[in-house]
C-alpha cells in the first residue's frame, strides 16, 4: 500500500497572522474570548516484511480549529480548508453554535498574567528526521528486520521492521494577546521478530528506538538484535502455580503502573471524585522511595512544549514525593473546580475542551541495577508483558494478564506465560519496595524497573 501526499508549508509568520486574525474577527463577532490553534505538519512512514515494502506512506496535513466563549457558553469548530470561505464558515459556525450551548460558570481562557511561553531553545526540532533519501529510509527498517532474522535461526518470521519520521508546527493565539508558537520532530525504528521452536509453538516480541534526530537514533542493527533477544528469551514458556511472591516489573510494563498513577491525579477524574486519590493530597498514598514528577521543560524531551494547550508556560510539578501525594495535574478548568491554581498540563487537539496530559512523567530513579534487584528475590515473577485492561480507578481494585520470567535464586531461570497479577492499586504503590537505576525515556512517560511485593500471582 502506497500513499503520498504532500503540501508545501506555509510560512510560519502567515500562519501566526492568520491565527491572530481569526482571534480579532470572533470578537468583532460577538465573542467575549476566543482562542485560535493550527497546525501542521508531515509524516513518513514505511513498514517491511520479510525483506518487501508491505505499506509506505508519506502525507502532509493542515488544519485549524478555534473555540469561542459569549460570556460562559462555549462552543469549538475546526476545518482543513484554509479558503476564505472556508475559515468564515468555521468561525461563524463556532459564534452561532456558542448562543445555544450550556452555561459553566468554570469556562474560559486563562487571565493574562497566567500566559507566557519559555524562552530559549527547547531543543525539539531537527530538519534532519528528513534528510534520507526515501530508500534509506526503508533501508532502515529492512535493516532492523534482518538483524532481528539473522540473529538466530529459530527467529524465521517477522511481523516487520518499521521506520518513521514526522516533524510538525503548531501556533496558538488568544484574545488576551497570547501568541506562541512551536515546531517538533520525531523519528523512530522498531523490528517485531517471530520465533519457532521445533515442536512449533511460537512468541513474539519488540523492541524500538526513538529521537528528536537521526543522530540519536539507536543503529537498525542493535534495535534488530533486542528485538531478537527479547523474543527468543520467551521460547519454552510454561505455566507456575499461584503464589504470593515479589514481582518485578519490566521499564516497558513498568510505565503502566505510572499511568494508572497519572489516571489517578488527573484532574478530571479527580473533581468529578472517580478516583481513589482524590481528598488525598498531603497524605501517604506510595512508599517512602517513590517521588514522581512531570516536567514540562526538559530540553529535548518528548513531553517538552513552550507552553501547554491553553497558553500557559510549561513548568515542573513534584506530583508525589517521598511516597506523599503534593500535587494533582489539572488545567484551568479542573483547577477552577477544585480550588487550585493549573499545573499547565492542558492538552487538546484543534477543537473541544482541554483535557489534561503529561510533560514529562517520571518516576525518580533508584541506585540498584535490574540485576542487583532480581538477585535479592529467591523466588519471583519479572514481567515483561501485560495482557488486557484490568485496573478499577475508582476502587483502586487491579488484575490484569501477564507473562515474563519466573525469578528462582535470585536469577532469571525460564519463561512464563498465562499468569494474572492481582491487588489493589493502594496497596501496590504503597509496597513499591525498590527502584531501578535504569530510567530511560522513550516517550513523555518514563519509569525505571521496580519491585512490587504483595501481589498474587495467579496460574494453575
């Protein structure tokens, strides 16, 4: 399968103007506040199996949403067509749609002391994400795939080797004034081998590489091999009978947990009370190791921006520290509803209102090697994988599917599968009783390896 369409950029300081304009004519058109977002960008992407291009595509987009308030009615349009009259259909639409929506008394943009963007270069921007050629850029996903193939002959199958790349701009403007603007680039690649034993049982694993900028990128090659080792650790997988043992939970697998966390102090979730942590702020809700922050700010980092999606710079927020919860994750709306000020996580696409997402979310790293935190463990279950959705927020109630390695005197002594990990997410946070060393970000949520006790591991 094969796509291509392509759109020259349009430069940067139209697409500022147009934005402000667009802010000037909702208020010229019985706006009370108005804020205008675009952005644009372009992709590539490419998947190979066993040695062919299976799918390629390469697009350009570009688009534009606006959301007007008449005093505390609300309401949000977004087109991609950048005609006059296109842009007058949209803006038009969102004015007559805000006379007949619900009145919220918690709507509306930020004060204007509140807006503002960082200064200086975040370092999230490289031209070089598209400086191969188009088969250089499928070389490298033909190359993660063989290294992964060539590794070991029980590794006959792929479901692919992957690149891709994608660089976009994003512009945001108010009627407090408020402009700002951004560009970010991504590439990454990714091989998913297949391995066989004789009698013909098979397993599957991944493994991926992703960059601001080729230069970072981890070599097809290496990727490849991970993959490989990754998969064939999993071969010979057998069933365990239930136990109540130390688990340890995988960087990859570990980041769920952290998620569920994120879930949990989201402002959303927290006013409307469908969380375990909501009136827990002050209190102990983890162990005395566990600090999580998110920081909006890092150079370079994939949860980085200049500011969040209502125009309000990006800052650091210790969410728990030392095992006790300091912060909820809120934006303007949620802080409104719950007394506090934002944390600058809003998140939002081109229309609608502003939810809430993560800059960059971690848990703090812990002094001991993965190594060093099996060793302690005579008998244990290491994690690798995840199967299904089973955490109850509201509750705090947690079973899900897994597979791994069962941990015997103090090593990784043979696969797993067909297990369930059961608890309750008070209780699993609480008894977080160590950390890794290994804290490594490959998207804006990051956790090291970490050891939970107390959990029932569920098999024959």
């Amino acid at each position: 399968m094969s796509e291509t369409q392509l759109e020259t950029p349009t430069p940067a300081a139209d697409l500022k103007d147009l934005a402000q304009d667009i802010v000037r004519s909702a208020m010229a058109g019985g706006a009370t506040a108005a804020e205008c977002i675009i952005r644009e960008g372009d992709e590539f992407s490419t998947l190979v199996r066993l040695g062919q291009v299976e799918t390629l595509k390469e697009a350009g987009s570009k688009a534009i949403g606006v959301r007007v308030f008449r005093g505390q009615r609300a309401a949000s349009t977004y087109s991609s067509d950048f005609s006059r009259e296109g842009l007058d259909r949209m803006l038009n639409s969102a004015l007559e749609l805000a006379k007949i929506t619900s009145e919220d008394p918690f709507a509306g943009i930020p004060e204007p002391q509140q807006l503002g963007s960082l200064a200086g270069d975040l370092d999230l921007y490289y031209a070089d994400v598209y400086s191969l050629p188009g088969e250089e850029r499928i070389d490298y996903a033909r190359r993660a795939e063989k290294a992964a193939l060539d590794f070991d002959p029980r590794i006959q199958n792929s479901e692919g080797g992957s690149f891709d790349a994608a660089t976009g701009y994003k512009v945001m403007a108010n009627s407090h004034d408020f402009v700002g603007e951004y560009r970010r680039s991504y590439c990454s690649v990714a091989a998913v081998p297949i391995a066989r034993t004789e009698d013909g049982a098979m397993q599957r694993d991944y493994w991926f590489s992703v960059a601001r900028n080729l230069g970072r990128l981890e070599s097809p090659e290496h990727v490849g091999q991970v993959a490989a080792q990754r998969t064939l650790r999993r071969l010979g997988a057998r069933k365990v009978k239930t136990a109540h043992v130390p688990v340890v939970l995988d960087p990859m697998v570990a980041n769920s947990i952290l998620g569920h966390i994120f879930e949990g102090i989201n402002g959303d979730s927290v006013y409307r009370g469908a969380s375990f942590l909501a009136g827990k702020l002050g209190q102990k809700i983890a162990g005395d190791q566990v600090t999580i922050i998110d920081d909006g700010t890092m150079r370079g980092g994939f949860g980085t921006a200049p500011f969040d999606g209502e125009g309000i710079p990006t800052r650091r927020t210790v969410v728990i520290e030392n095992g006790v919860l300091k912060s909820y994750l809120l934006n303007t709306y949620t802080a409104k509803k719950l007394g506090l000020q934002t944390t600058a996580n809003a998140s939002r696409g081109l229309a609608g209102t502003p939810g809430i997402g993560p800059g960059n979310y971690f848990l703090q790293a812990g002094t001991k090697t993965p190594p060093e935190i099996i060793a302690a463990i005579p008998d244990g279950l290491y994690i690798t994988e995840f199967l299904g959705h089973g955490a109850n927020l509201v509750t705090g109630d947690y079973s899900r599917g897994a597979s791994g390695l069962w941990i015997s005197g103090g090593e990784l002594a043979y696969p797993v599968e067909e297990i369930t990990v059961a608890g309750n997410l008070k209780e699993m946070f609480n008894n977080i009783s160590e950390i890794g060393n290994d804290l490594e970000f490959r998207g804006s949520m990051a956790c090291p390896t970490i050891r939970i006790d107390g959990l029932t591991v569920g098999g024959e």
